[in-house]
C-alpha cells in the first residue's frame, strides 16, 4: 500500500524516516519488542481530541508504510477537511510491532500540522469576504519547512517565498547598506535573473513613494495602522501586489484585510500554532 | 571564535547546518548577495522583543558561525536566563552577508527554543514549593528532539526518555496484548537488559495496586483526579517514582502538585510552546 | 587559509568533498603515498593551457584546502577575467601528498566551469550592443546546478529558474493536460503563491495573443524564425518580458538579438561546453 | 516496474535521487502541480533529435521510477545502440506529474551520456582496424565519474582507471619529487600491495628506455609525434602495454592508432562531449 | 521476499547498503559483471564450515535483497540456533550477478555477528547453574553497535547500555573529578531525568560501603578478587544489581559466578570474538 | 592541533564522527555532563595493557580533536610500533568533557587496529626470512575495510584488493557460470579495462596448468598441501604472482611460505583479530 508517491514522496521520505530513527535510536523499541509478539496483529483508527482542520494524514501514513510496508492504512479523511471532535481519520491495520513503534512520530507530524492547518483555517475565515489571502512567512521549524508550508495551504492559505532564493524581499537592513531604495532596487536588477519576483519592505508612505517610482513587484507594508494602511492601498493603485505585516492577530485580521491589501502575513502560522490532539485507539 | 564545542556541536551542528542549508536552496541568499559587498560589515544585536527564558544563544551563534568563521559573537545572556522585554542577549559582527544570510535561521531556532524555556519555566513557577517537578514527553518535533529536550532543561524542567530505547513505558496498547500487567513486566524482565528502568501507566487505583505487586521502577498516573492522585501517592508509599499526566495545565499544575507526586508529565512544553518574539537589530 | 566562505561554501562544500572522495576511493592515492613523503612540500600554478573565461578559482583553492588546511592558495586571476593562453590563474604551495591528491578534482571542476563560463562569453559578445542578455537553462549536469549556474554568471550571462519551485514555466504538455492558455493560467494563479513569476511557452503568435490576454509575467519565445520575432515583440509592447528559445547558436545569435527580444535562451551554454583546458606545473 | 537493478542500481540511485531533488527544490513542480490533476496520466516516448549512440536508457527509467514507482517504462532500444534522428529510445506511461517532474532529470542524464557514447564511438570508427583501443581518463565530471565511465563502454571504449586508488601513475610530478623513473618505480613496489597495476608516463624515449629497464605494467607516452611511438611501440617489444595520450582529436587518431600502440587515451570523451539533443514527446 | 522488516529493518538497512557500497566502490564486481551474463541464475546455500552459534541471517538475507529484490531466500535455521559443522543456515537462489557480488557483504556480516553470539554461548554456558548473567560492554565495533548487542543476544546474553545517553555509569575518572562518590552522585541526581538508572564502579569495599550510603541502582564491581566479590555481594544484599568485570575470561567465568553477583560483564564479547567460519556453496 | 590531515582525514573523518555519533545517541554523556563543569580541564595518557603492535594513534588523535580542536595531542609511538605493556602511546589534555566523551570511540577504533596489527605482526614474524609476503583479504568489518588494510600494513603485512572493483578474482562460481578456465579468462580480457590485473583461484595443478596456458596476472593456490604447493610454484616458474590461500595458522605458516609462494593471503588479520587491550590513564 503506497499512500504517498511521486514528487512529495521524494521530498519528504527523508524526514519522516529521520523522524523514526530519532525515537528508535540504537536499540528499537525496548518495550513493543518485549511484549508484542513479531506476528502480532494490531488494528486502530487516528481520532481527533478536539475540533481543527487536517493537515499531514498521507504523512503519518508514510511514517507507518516507512515502518512495514504490510501494514494496510485508509485515509477516512483528506487533508485539509475540518475535523470534529472524535472524527477517525484514518485507520490503520497491520503488524502490531510496527504500529507501535512508529505511532509517536506519525502522531507527532500530523498534531503539528493539523494545527498549523487549524490555525490558519481561523485566519481565513476571519478576512472571509474582503478578499484578502493570508500568507505565512520563512518562521517555520528548520527541517520541516516543505511540510510547514504545505500545511498553511491546507488550511487555506497560501504560500510566501520558501526561501532566500526564490524570490527577492529587500528589508531595512538591506536598505540600510544600499544607503536608498533607488540603488537597492538597482542592484538587485542588475544583480539577479529576470525570472523572480523583487519584493520591498516599507514602513513610512514616504518610503512607499519612492518604491513606487523605481518599481518593484510586490510591497510589503510593514507595521502600519489600518488608515495608514489604506492610503497606501489607494498609493499604490493597482501598480504592486500588497501585503500586510507586523503583529497581525485573529483579533485584528478583519480590520487589517478590510484597508484593501491583497495579503496579509503571518508568522505565528508556522512557528506559534499549538498542537492538534490526536491519538491513536486500538480496537 | 567557537561557541558551542564539544559534545553538543558533534550532536547538532548537522541539524544547524541543515537548516541553513533549507533556507539558502540552490540560489543563496538573492537579495543579500545583489545588494551587499562581499567585503561588507555588519554589527547587530537580538533583542528579545516580549519577556520570556532563553535557550539557544549558542545555536543561533553556531548558525552565524557556520556560515562564516570569522563572524564574532558575543552571548550577553546565558541559557536559561530570564529576559525583560529588550533585553540584548547577544551581539554578532562581522561579514554583513553572512550575518544577514543566516538571520532567519538563527531566530527561528532561538525563538522556538526559547518559546519552550518559557513555557517550561512558567510550569515550574506554577508547582514552586510542592517539590514537584516538569517533565516534558516525546512529543516534539520531527528532528529536533535533543534540542527541544535542552530548552527544557534551560526553563527549569527535566527530561523524560529520549526515545522509545533508553526506558521501558508500558501503555494501554501493551498491556491489551499482552493480557496483563503481570504477563507484561515479567517479558520485559525477561527480554531487555538490566539497565533500563521500567515504567508503567494506570488508570486506576486497582491497576496501580498490581502495579505495585509485581513491582516497577515509575508508574505514570494517567488522567487522574487530584484526589484519586493522592491516594495513588499514598498507595505507592516510595516504592516507586510517581508521574501525573494527562490534561495538565498552567491553571492545574499547583494542584496536581498538592497530591505529592514526584513529576508532572506535560506535553505541551514541546509542542505548543508558541515562539518567543525576537529580532537582530542594526546598529 | 580560507578562500571560499559564507553563503557559497555552505553551498558548495559537500559536492567538493564528494569530487575528492569519488577519486580516493577506499585507498586513497596510492601512487603519490608511495612515492611522496609526509614532509614533502610542492609549490605549482595553474595554467591555462587556451584562452577562456575563468570561473571556479575559489572551488579549486578549496579542493586543496579540503585535503590539508595548510595549503597555501593565492588566486591571482579573479573569476569572470579573461584569461590568454599560459595565463596564470592560482599559485599553490604546501604539503606534496594533499596537492597531488586533489590535482585531479581541482581542475575537473575548473575546466568545466571555465568551459561554460567561456562559451556563455562568447554568446555575450556575439549579442553585444544589442541589449539582449544571455540566460541558461535547466539542462545541467545533475548535482551541479548551483555551481554551473554560477559559471553563466561568470561570463557575463544570467540565469534562468534554478529549479521547478521558483518560478513557474507553461509548456506544450501542461498546456495539453490544461486544454487551453487560459486554463492553464488560472489554475497557476489559483494554485501558487504571489510570489513567483508566470511564465508561458508559445510556439505561434496565435498563442502569444491568448497569452497577452490573460497575463503572465514572461513569454518564452520558441523555435520563432527572427521575422516573427520582431512581430511577437511588437505585439508585447513592454507587457512581459520576452525571451527567444530554439537552436541558437553562436553564429545566429546577434540576429536573434536584434529582433529586440529581452534574452536568449540557451540551453548550450551548461550541457554542451568543452572544458577549458588547463594544467598544474611544479616550479 | 524495476529497470535498472542490482549493482547498478546500488551504486546510482542516489545520484539520480539527487538529481531529481535538485530540480524540485524544497516547492516541488510549482507549474504541474498547479495544472495537472493528481489521477491524470500521461503517456510519451523519449525521441533522439540527432543521430546518436545511446547511453542511459536505464537511468532515464529510474528517474521516472523514483518519482512513482506505477510509472510503466519500455524500452525500445538498448544502451550501445546506434539512434537514428527521430528514433525513439524509451515510451513512457504513468501518472502526469511524476512524468512531467522527472522529466527534466531523466533528459540530463540520458543526453550528457549518450554524449558521451557518441563522441566515443567516433572515435572508435576512427581507428577501425588497427586494433588499438579508446580509453577514457579521470577528467570527468565530479559525482559522475561511475556513470560517465559506463557511457565510455557503450560507446565501444573501454576504462582506463577509476580513481587513484585501483592503479598506479607515476606521472612527471611523482618523478620530480622522487628524483629517477628507477627510484619511484622502488618506492611503488615497495609500499604498494601486488595486485595493482603500476604505470608510468614517459615524454621521450630516453625515459621509456629507464622504464623497461625497471619493468612497469603500462607505459603512457605522453605527447609524442607518430614518428616518435612508432619506435616506441618497437622498443616496448611487447614488454609492457602502450598507450598514447595527449591533444589526440577526431583527425588525428587514425594517424595515431596506426603507430601500433594499444591504446589512445582520450580526455575529451568525458569532459568535452556536447550533450546528445533528445526530447520527451506526448502522444 | 522481505526476510527484515519493521524496526529492524529501518535501523540497519543503511549501514547494510553501505557494506556493499564498500566493496562495490566505483566500478562495481569487475569479475562478475565480465564472466557472468546478466540473465544468469544462481543457486545455493550458506553452509557453517565450523560449530557456532547463528547470528545475522536475515543481515544476509537483507544484502542479497537490497542488491536485487528478486533474489529468493529462505532462512532454515533461525538466529539463536546452534550450529554444527556443515549445517545449512539459508538458501539463496536467483540472478547471479546480485547473488555473486553480494556474497562477501553477506558473509563479513554473518561470520561477525554469529562469532560474537558463539563466544557468548561459551560465556552462558560456562555459568549455567549460577544464576548469573552475562552482558556486554560499549566496547563494539564503531557503527555496528546495534547489531553487535543484538549478536549478544543471540547467544544468550544480555545488553549493558547501549551508548552514553541511556544510563548513567560513574567511573574513576568520574571520581576523580568530583572528589568523592557522594558529591558524583549527589551531581547527577541533580541534573539528569528520573529515567535512566545510576550505575557506580567501585574497585574496593570502602568504595562500595560508599556507594551504598548514598544510594544507586547498579554497582560495577572492578577487578575484584573471588572472595572480595563474595563480601560485595552480601554487603549489597539486594539494595543494588550488582556486575562484576575486569579480566573475565572462559576459564575464570564459573568461578566469578558463583560468587552471587547478578551480572558478568565481558568486553571481549564484541572486540575479541573470532568470525565464525561460513561459505557460500554453490549447487 | 590537527594531527591528522591529507588524504587520510578526507578518507577517515566520517567514520569516527559516526563512532562518535553512535556513543552519544540524542541525550549525549549523561554521566559526563552531569559530574564534570563546562570548564574542568583533564590530563591523562593512553597506555597498552598487553605487548602488541600500534595503529590508529592518530585516529585516536581525530576523535578526540573532533569532539573539541582544543584537545592537545601528543602520540609518542608511531603507528608500527611495538608496544610493550604498559607502554604510553599518546598523551592527552584539555577539556575534561570533550576527552571522557570520545574516550571509548577512541579506545574502540585503537583497539582493533592495533590488534589486526598486532596479529598481522606474528604472522610476518612467522615467515621472516622465506622471502613471502602476508597479504589480507576482503573479508573486513563492514565500513572499516579502509582502516583495517592500514593496520594490516602497520603490522608489515601489505594489502589484497580492496573491493570488487580494483582487481579481477575469478574463483570456482565463477569457473563453473563460464564453462572453463580459458572462456572465464578471455570474457575478463574482452570486457574489462587494461588497468586491472587478472587473479585466478586454482584448486589443483590441472587448473593451473591451463590457468598458466591462457595467462594471468596472479594465481591463488587454495587449500593445496605443502608439496604440492612447492610443484605448483615451479610449474609457474616466474610466470605469475603467487598466493597461497586456505587455513593458514600461525603454527603452519612458515612451512606454507617454505614452498616458495610469494605471498601467504590470511583472512584471519581483519576478521578475527582480538582487540589489543589499551586504557585512558588520568594522571
């Protein structure tokens, strides 16, 4: 049974092998291997403990099939589907050893996915109708960022660069050795290729103003109040995607989405979403 | 200049290098390169921008000092100190595209680990005075156990096993095949060797008492009243380490603690610890 | 001595190591460890043996320092110079037995990035003055792509996508499976983040409307004879930018240039260069 | 479906894996994931665009398989078989976007070389009938050298050594360091095992003189007129197997093979091949 | 056929692959790939040329399969089993180039493992009657550590600590840092988890008077003469699991067991047990 | 302090990191770590329990160096000593941590070295003044075989092929896939390069008589008696190498050599070599 193949297999095996090897270390696992028979048969469903939305079950499929190729899982839910209490979403049925073994490490990916999933599913219903899309940002978890990004998208957000090299995004520091935006937007288009997208960081309209006049893809308004923020809406005109950041909360997300940006980003997607609960129940 | 040396670079400085090597793909650092000076310096602080513990001012040096050797850092703050918001806790100069290539990386260590020092120290402030201690659990994050497990250590907190070889934990799945507790700790006597202890979970008073007749090393009370946990404590009379979990909150802690036990088991050290706010400031 | 650092080595270090560790084998390099001494000091330059474009003097300075961190480099010749026959580019000087074992790797690398880097120059050449750049493709030796990327820059070219995630490129097949242009853009732009830029192949004018009308980002050009070339670059009128792909060569380059097309798409310039020769000589 | 298997595919799935996580980045194929639907198929045939000798045809398979291992490969000529333009060398059938993710890797791999074997059988025509062979060198792509070697033999030549470490070279650096041929042929023979081959470059046949005179496996004559190996081959009298190297080209090599000796070593094989142009064709 | 699966297979199939990566080096089974045609078929069988103890089969059966999964093998003695001289332990039947090229990696694995479990055999059996068991020691071959306890097993023993992390054992050096075997152990009390047991080497009865004031769970009884362990044993009476080690040898072994002490421990188990002597015989 | 570098560091260096690895698991030195401050400093020496003879000093070195580069290192016995009990082969000093930590790992790697050494010594002592060599074999620890042939040669001994790829042994499976002798020796010469000799197992004079008919490099002469060994080395007069193979002991060794082969091939030095017993003395 093969639940996860093609490109994401290749991208992530690795890590969820890892994560096996982690909690297994030198000597396996100690107690399943005392008590449950190599034969033993064992036969169990994935249950959500509370609400959220799901995100990561081909994930701890993997990390069971990683284990034993026998072990025969249904997925009873797709990703990105929103879970009530108790709801079985997956099941699981195999060599008893083998599910014991990998349960933590497959539990442990799909909580942490499924809350970022959770947590942004409540951002996107928070900007609901004003047409803002919620965007996460490069906070996330070293190692997991493939999997972390795909989670956002699963809860119905969309994705901001992967990484330093797939898209240019010049912040203060930079504009701080450049000495002006004229000659950092300079640099960097007759320093890169033409193929990604060049991105600024502003704080003031006045600084908004001159990214306007030398022309770059996408602004980035950073921590600007809400009537600040829909000036620079109206400054911009069409001429540059924008988006918004900067201790943007479930609270305020409304308001923010509601001054006209295309985006609004938020970090604590990724790196502050708490755990879904889930567990594993034998039959 | 090498901060961190020793044991713990052996164990980390992949995970380190690893994620460096995520945020930089095949391209580098676009922005960084096009807009600063091979030759460029750059002198900067991290800040903590919200109060909280910290953990991981080596790793985020290790970060810096793996891209570039001749980075200097100086660490103001030493792990497990406690930080006021603003607090500088440490300073890094050197090559500008080395420190602001490696900016994200550091930060997203430093913040993740430093979110579980908080909350850990927030846990051991709640039972100060019972003589009770935090455990955290092996629900952390794929690939960043051993470092997820230290920033507990720095908030105060102790560890619990490192992964399913280094302690035996009889569960509920164990003891359902192997039809008792009776049947499970004598294969466990009978099949792993003599350093490990042996760690069993109860639910209840009657298995605690079975648990005791054939005798363990730790019974971990699962989901217990606090007045059911003081019985438990009672009944054990020494005889074994004692563990609450299940359901252990920063509202609750205090009266778990009351009942005597010896640990409280929190999973949520690990994974749903939200980061800790910080930033690298410019001079 | 440490010549390569920051960003590009953590980049690069490991695919020079395995270059060193696929020539040593298991027995490292019998000849030199039989008949050189442990003491044994060699001094050397490398020379180019025809003229070219340098690239990769800081890969080859590091295949040496990889074997024995004593050696002594000195790159007298920068990358991107032109370099005349017998021209001088690295003196080396340090222990005999590191020097010789990683001659070989040292100057595979070199001849490869220089042949690419000399090749990419000549195309820049040929469309000199006409305003076109020179761009690369994703046709690269498997495992090198960073590097050979790296070399098109070193002769004055630049690059094109490095990978399938950080930029989005429509050709024939996609457009098959999509049914239609406009399809095919908007399920990308319902499916992919704000941040990478579209691009679309199009093999007619016909083509080149729908892509208009829709809007991408980049339109590739392809296998267009120069006559209509010059219409399609018309009909874009400043709306995307345009690139030109399809059998250029040295000889028919300037007139594609001259069609007015931003770049030249060639796939030559990683795949198909010969190496620069080049050699190391003892004093 | 299995291509390629046992100790071929232990020494070369990795690099093909590689290769195909180079192209996918840490996003995946952001374009075919956007537009092809997770159940489409696709269906093609691999087609050479230039006449050819082929090499890689299994490879090209284990990039598709790697990605899905439901993707069902044909293929329709073997490695070592002469291509017509248009011939079609593998069909291709499966899921669309694993085809359409590897499709790139297997293209590299399949068109550098058949490269390869191409220039290699060029040579080998030219000097038909003499009874010398065509040998490769070490001047091969660093990660490659095991597959660039393979595609040396499907062209008809066959391996000269693979690394430094399975032969001995006693090249003019070894010999300036060990002062006479006479005493760093004493040195190999002393501290070298008995079962490699030693092997020593000669310029002049003052020097071949002192190599008969100590007895070596191989002599390489490096660099000499026809006239000049014509009496070497008549000195080495059969004594030791000869080989002629250096600026041997397509022209040159009847003229060279005609002197006699064994071997024509031929760097150019492997480092200056252009790729064999081939595409991947939707039905 | 899969013959390891599970947890086992996921810890050791890498360090399996790499054994035959080893010998396989970059050109692969020169001797086979020449004389034996890649549709050849081979039959035959592992047969013990000497009385021993089985360890490691399905190690072999994983090498032969990891070259080519349609290798067949059937295990007809199972790890644990005694062995007599010309015993068949498995059957291996299919294409002959994996079954050739794989078949030192096979042997090296068996002929180690099962050379550890037959000497530990000899240990079991030399204090059988006693009580007392034998455990290995940390002094294993670097990175078969794994499957050399597992050997240890197979021959009746039992495991010490697996490595550094998973049970504390304060030694002389330990002492001599902290002054006195009350303040090492108050340390580690201190700053470890409650998981891992505390284990003390003591060389004299002073010492171990000391040790059991202050309390631990494991006492290493260092080169104690028969009687001096005999008065260890009483003055433990119980409060501790007690080891005995130090010079142990076949001939001493019984002698030392009937001393009471619960555990021998015997290094040379894994550094100094000789391969059992194995062959491949084909039919 | 580097005390190793060159080509054995780049050969060497992973495999003690990973024997490092391997003792310090995810929780690293439990004991150390608790007992001894960050700062405390240690000085001791590394001394041999028992007369033998020395290799891996330096890579006794490299564990040490890798755990923490301040460890100073002084070996005072070079690899190829002979060490008498209670000899000091290097000294030690630096952080207490680092050197308890690597301690094991370097006593593990020291060990077996020096006892594959030691034994390999007795064996060429054995035949001192026959004229024969003792050469090893492929039958090496899985991911040692690099570091075992050193200390074969550390002991006077000198080195079988190391792996499948550097040289051809054709032996009885292969005999009886080819049909016979001559068409097992002509498939090698057509398919294989020039650079590898050619070795072939011969069990009886017959086999050798056509063996010397058809012309190889080297002839293995297995499990032949003394006298007919002594026929088989005149029948050979000169024309090839010579090795006797086949349970040759220490006590059997010098009369095997009397027959005038010139080497004796003995498995035994790698594969069942005791440890050499070494201990890290505090001072």
């Amino acid at each position: 049974m093969v639940v996860i193949k093609g490109i994401q297999r290749i991208l992530i095996e690795d890590i969820v092998r890892q994560g096996l090897l982690e909690d297994l270390g030198r000597g396996g696992d100690l107690t399943t291997d005392a008590i449950v028979d190599p034969g033993a048969q064992f036969s169990g469903r994935i249950v959500a403990r509370q609400a959220g939305r799901l995100a990561g079950g081909g994930i701890a499929a993997l990390a069971f099939e990683l284990m034993d190729a026998s072990v025969q899982i249904v997925l009873t839910r797709v990703d990105g589907a929103e879970l009530e209490p108790g709801a079985t979403l997956l099941t699981v049925e195999g060599p008893a050893r083998a599910i014991l073994g990998a349960e933590r490490t497959a539990l442990n990916f799909l909580g942490r996915l499924s809350g970022i999933a959770t947590l942004t599913a409540r951002y996107v219903e928070a900007v609901a109708g004003t047409g803002a899309g919620i965007v996460c940002t490069r906070k996330t978890t070293p190692g997991l960022r493939t999997l972390e990004k795909y989670a956002v998208r699963c809860g119905g957000g969309s994705n901001h660069r992967f990484g330093l090299d797939d898209a240019v995004l010049i912040k203060d520091n930079h504009l701080a050795v450049a000495g002006s935006i004229e000659n950092a937007v300079a640099l960097v288009r007759q320093n890169i290729g033409h193929t990604p997208k060049v991105e600024l960081e502003v704080d003031t309209l006045f600084q908004l103003e001159q990214a306007l006049t030398v022309g770059v893809d996408i602004v980035l308004l950073d921590n600007m109040e809400p009537e600040t923020l829909r000036r620079a809406v109206e400054m911009v005109g069409g001429r540059a995607i924008t988006e918004a950041s900067g201790g943007i909360t479930l609270e305020t997300a409304a308001e923010v989405a509601a001054t006209g940006v295309d985006f609004l980003s938020v970090g604590a997607l990724a790196h502050s979403a708490p755990c879904l609960d889930l567990g594993l129940d034998g039959e």
